[in-house]
C-alpha cells in the first residue's frame, strides 16, 4: 500500500537522540507512514537503536554532507506527504493530524505550522505566523523553519534537490526555491516541529559556527548571482540575498576584530553589486523586529 507520509532523517552519530526523534513519528499514531531513515555511516551506535524499529527504512551508506543525505532519502520516498526531521529533533503531538486536517484542501501544496525550540531544560520559544512564513525576508534576514512544513511531493519534485555544493545554507536556497515557485501554503496554528537546542546544532548557530555560516551564505548568493539569468526574478531575489549576506559576513569579521577581511568583504560586494549597502539596509529594520519578537516568544 503507498504510504499517506513519508518522513525522512538524515543522520551520523546521533544515537542519544535518534530514538526520541523516530518515537515522534510512531507517536503520530498514523496508519499509513514510511520513516526513511539516512545514514551516512554512523559509528556510536546509532545503527543499533535503528535495530530496534523493524518498520524503518535504512538507507546506510557514506554521503558528502547533510544535503547529499537527504535527497538520497527524497528519492526513495513514496508518500503523497513529505515531511523533514531531523535527528535531533522532534515532531510535536498531533502534527500529522493537524497537517492532514490542512492539506484536506486540494488546491494546498504544503502546510505550514509554528515551531517549537527546546532544550533539556524545557521549551525555549515558540514561533509561528510571519516569524514562520515562506518570505523571502525569513529567507534573507530571518530564519528558515522548513521543518515546520509538511509537503505534497509534487511541490518537492517541482522545487527539486536541496543543492548540497552548500553544505550549511542548502536549507535557505530550498527555502527562496520555494518562495519564487509562490505555492499554495495552508498555514495551521498548530505545532510541528520541536527543534532541540544543543551543541552542535546548525539550528542555533553561534560561535565559530555563526563565522562558517556567514561565509557561506554569501558563497550561495555569489554562486546563484552568477548562474542565474539577468533581469528575472530569481536574480533580483539573489541580488537582494547577497547585499544582506555581504553586510552581515562584514559585522561578523568586524566582531571579530579582523577589520582587514571586513574591508575585502566590503569591495567584493561593490564588485558583485554597487548597491549592495542599501540593500542590506532595506533589510536590518526588519531583520530587528523580527529578533526582537523572537527572543520575546512564548
């Protein structure tokens, strides 16, 4: 029988949480699901917690970086539902209720719900509505919940594959991919997705790790730029992302201390884009109350 959900987890030495994230699906209480889990050669003992699920599909074979592995899973997906989990974290009760229940409507291509961060010391924030949308200003400025959403794979074949020549910021062009196809998105109150807060995470980012994913969301602006036709939409949405991450890569050396790669930031920008100023500009208002609601969410 083909399956109503297909979720899919990429995953690598996670055997302290992949439990808990797999008992979020069998917790849904759903009768017509397919968990693919991705494996890319785990070695803590991660493959001996999968053991215990007989239902699982494994896919257990090396990949070149989370994106590789997740579209592995896309693949191999048979479900008119797709969802995204990652193996830190969790769905929330009732999710694929709530998600059914949504994409009732037909002319619907993804359901959108809030997002839940949480720690072991409990729940840390819960964002939905605008903080949560698929708007390029999330994409550019924002954040990016697309495991919030659940997807009918046709949309999936329509954006196509996470493109994995950017290892940490393939989830944000999936996300602008998507804002420029303008699907139909049913927007529920309901909670999907718990994310975990922990060290490590690429959804908090901090650190040494903030300086990496500064760095590469501005290679993914300068690649798109390049590749992509002059005058469309899409290059004008890219132009729009580079000027941003141009500007936020410059304050995080200039945090830093090192002024000398802040300055060659800055000529690279005027190199790609003389206006890259004020469009970073246009953006930091917005980028500010967008902070500002997050940090104040309950």
């Amino acid at each position: 029988m083909t399956p109503r959900f297909s979720i899919v987890t990429p995953c690598l030495n996670r055997a302290a949480t992949i439990g808990a994230a797999i008992e979020s699906v069998l917790a849904q209480r759903h009768p017509s699901v397919e968990h693919i889990i991705v494996d890319g050669g785990s070695t803590d003992g991660t493959a001996e917690v999968l053991a215990r699920y007989p239902s699982l599909t494994v896919i257990r074979e090396s990949d070149r970086n989370l994106y590789d592995a997740i579209n592995k899973g896309l693949r191999a997906v048979r479900g008119e539902i797709v969802g995204l989990l990652n193996s830190d974290d969790l769905y929330a009760p009732g999710a694929f209720a709530a998600a059914e229940a949504a994409l009732a409507d037909p002319a619907a291509e993804m359901v959108l719900g809030a997002a839940e961060f949480f720690s072991e010391a409990g729940t840390l924030k819960r964002l939905s509505g605008g903080a949560v949308a698929l708007a390029e200003a999330n994409v550019i400025g924002g954040i990016t919940t697309m495991n919030a959403a659940l997807y009918r794979r046709g949309l999936i074949e329509r954006v196509g594959p996470f493109d994995d020549r950017f290892p940490l910021s393939a989830d944000k062009d999936f996300w602008m991919r998507l804002v420029l196809l303008r699907p139909t998105v049913a927007v529920t109150g309901a909670t999907i997705i718990r994310y975990r807060s922990h060290a490590g995470s690429l959804t908090f980012a901090a650190g040494d790790l903030r300086e990496k994913l500064s760095r590469h969301l501005l290679d993914t602006a300068r690649t798109r730029l390049a590749e992509l036709t002059a005058g469309s939409a899409a290059r004008a949405a890219y132009r729009r992302w580079h000027g941003w991450a141009t500007g936020y890569r410059l304050l995080v050396q200039a945090r830093r201390g090192d002024v000398a790669a802040a300055a060659a930031t800055a000529c690279g920008g005027f190199a790609a884009d003389a206006l890259w100023p004020a469009r970073f500009l246009a953006f930091l208002p917005g980028h500010w109350r967008g902070r500002a609601a997050r940090r104040g969410a309950v």
